[in-house]
C-alpha cells in the first residue's frame, strides 16, 4: 500500500509539473500577443499645449492662449462654433505653437447641425496641419494653394449629385503650396480618398480619429454612438515636415449649417525606432506622398488691378512710339520725294 501511495503521489507531482508548464506557455504567449499588439497600439501621451478643450479657458481673448479664433468663430460653454446656421459665414481656430511631434495622433470632438434638408445645407469644416495659418479663403474658410495636410467633411455635393460617393464625406489631402484644390469637383483631383459618413443632424457624439505614425496617414470614426472607431482611410508614405501649425475651420454660403468643435485633443505616440530606421531618416522640407506625384498647377486666377494698370501704360507708351516711328518714316519718304522732283 506504501509503494502504491508513493506512485500515486509521484504521478499527481507529473501532473502538477505539467499543468504549471501549460500555464506558464500559455502566459508566455499571451504576453508575446501583448507585446506584438504594442507595436500597433503604442503608448499616448496628452499633449496639452496642443489640445482645446472645455471651458477653452483664455480663448479669443488673451495672448496666454495655445490657440485664437479668426473670423466668424465664438466660443460657446459647450463648444466653439465655427460657423453659425448663417449664410456666407468663415471662422478657425488655430493653434498659436509650431508643431514638433514625431508620431502623433488627434481625436476631434464635433457637431453638424442646422435647419436645412438634406443636400440643402453647407458646406462642412475641415481639420489642418499646415505651413500656413490664420488666412481666410475658400477652401472651407482656409487658403487655397495651402501647405500641409487638410482633412475635409464635406456635407454639400458640388459636383454632380448623382456620382458614386454619399455625402457628408470624409476625405484628405496633402498639398505642396502649389496645387489647388478645386471645389467646384470637391476636391476629387487631389485628394487620397475617404468615406461616407453619416455625421449631421445625429442625436449621438460624433468623432473622427487622425494618426500620423511611421510617415502613415489613418483617419477612423465614430460616427454611429456606437463608442467605437471605424475605419475610413489609411494612405502609406505621408511625409510632413515639422513646424507646422493645427487649425479647424468652416465655412457656409448660399447654403448653412451650425459647425460645432467640441474638443481638439492631441496624444504624442511613443514608438520604438530601429537604428536602422534612425540612420535612414531624412528632414522633410516639403510635404508629399510616396504612391503619388502631387501635381504642381498654375492656375490663372485673372490680372490684378496693377498690372491692367501697367498693361494700359505700356500699351500706350507702344502706340506713341509706333505714331511717331510710321510719321518719320512717311517724313523721310516726303523729304527724298521732294528732292527728286526739283
């Protein structure tokens, strides 16, 4: 009985030893999974010198502010209205420090809303990065020819109503300063694509997700009050320069909308670099895309008042010249006329 309890309680301790063994694999492998997902969820710093959020304290009124507002934008207790449901309205706001993050993420809190039906109602806001910053323009209250990374909801279809995308649509585009963005096409010659995304008039929170990591573009939403991001657009080989400045801006026309910014929030990523990866980085001094060409345009915008101005002068100045040139000639032609006949 003895010896039989020995074997017993020998194999009980195998078992033991191999139950411990599973377990210590299997946890093992949980934290390599772990540690593999790291490398697509890396750790996020709040960078608050970058962020806007609520009571957007100092906003609009003093120089200690990270941001300041342009245009037609007010602050209100629970956000800052871009635009109100008024026609031919522009207001931004526009972070007052260059930006100097490697790897980066935002997640932007916002509101579309307003009386109009649909398609009768515009003409949605637009997220920056860019070289340039505080300038008015058309570009959903921004400047064209602009330098830097836009993100565009565009809720207003100005093309065709009747073409493949659904609006409001989100989309991207990187410009080099001298490429413009056409409105009238919404922006389809430029841009890297996007998605539908049903995000006015809705009784939910609404957010859009932007990551710049390893020189890759990824914009995810939640859109659906579902509190959970989706996928929208993903474009390898995005180089963006440093320096550059973050804004939000909006604009409406002939048709309107409210354009709310609830809450700009930027987290720093800390991602491993090989040294491999350190060695073979180069400054980026002007912004493109790997897969693409961006195209330099020159687009005839129509003469100035200065220079129709000069135009008439030299005009002018030419035609005297000519007079005087064809009256001393038919001169000299009369004086040798004269001489022959006597």
């Amino acid at each position: 009985t003895t010896g039989r309890s020995v074997r017993l309680t020998g194999s009980t301790y195998s078992l033991a030893k191999a139950g411990v063994c599973l377990a210590l694999a299997v946890f093992l492998a949980a934290v390599e999974r772990s540690c593999g997902n790291n490398a697509y969820e890396p750790e996020e710093f709040l960078k608050r010198e970058y962020s806007l959020t609520k009571p957007y304290q100092g906003l609009g009124s003093s120089t200690t502010s990270h941001w300041e507002l342009m245009g037609n934008a007010m602050i209100m207790p629970e956000h800052v209205r871009l635009t109100p449901d008024l026609q031919s309205r522009q207001g931004a706001v526009w972070s007052r420090l260059p930006f100097y993050v490697r790897d980066w993420e935002i997640q932007v809190h916002f509101k579309i809303h307003g009386q109009g039906k649909k398609n009768l109602n515009g003409d949605g806001l637009a997220l920056w990065l860019t070289k340039e910053r505080m300038q008015i323009g058309p570009v959903f209250g921004n400047i064209n020819y602009f330098t830097g990374l836009g993100i565009f909801v565009d809720t207003y279809p100005n093309e065709d109503k009747h073409q493949e995308r659904s609006f409001p649509f989100i989309s991207a585009m990187v410009g080099n300063g001298s490429v413009a963005y056409d409105h009238d096409r919404d922006g389809r010659n430029v841009d890297l694509g996007g998605c539908s995304a049903s995000v006015r008039n809705v009784d939910y929170d609404t957010f859009l997700l932007i990551r710049y990591i390893r020189n890759t573009l990824t914009i995810m939403m939640d859109v659906e009050g579902k509190q959970e991001w989706k996928d929208c657009l993903e474009v390898p080989g995005v180089h963006m320069p440093q320096g550059y400045f973050f804004g939000a801006s909006s604009v409406t026309g002939d048709l309107s909308d409210n354009h709310d910014l609830i809450s700009f929030k930027l987290f720093e990523l800390a991602v491993e670099r090989t040294l491999e990866e350190l060695e073979n980085e180069e400054e980026v001094l002007i912004p493109s895309v790997d897969y693409r060409d961006i195209p330099v345009e020159v687009v005839d915008e129509g003469m100035g008042v200065l220079s129709i101005f000069f135009l008439f002068i030299f005009s002018v100045v030419g035609l005297v010249l000519l007079i005087v040139a064809l009256l001393l000639i038919h001169q000299r032609w009369k004086d040798r006329s004269r001489k022959r006949f006597y």
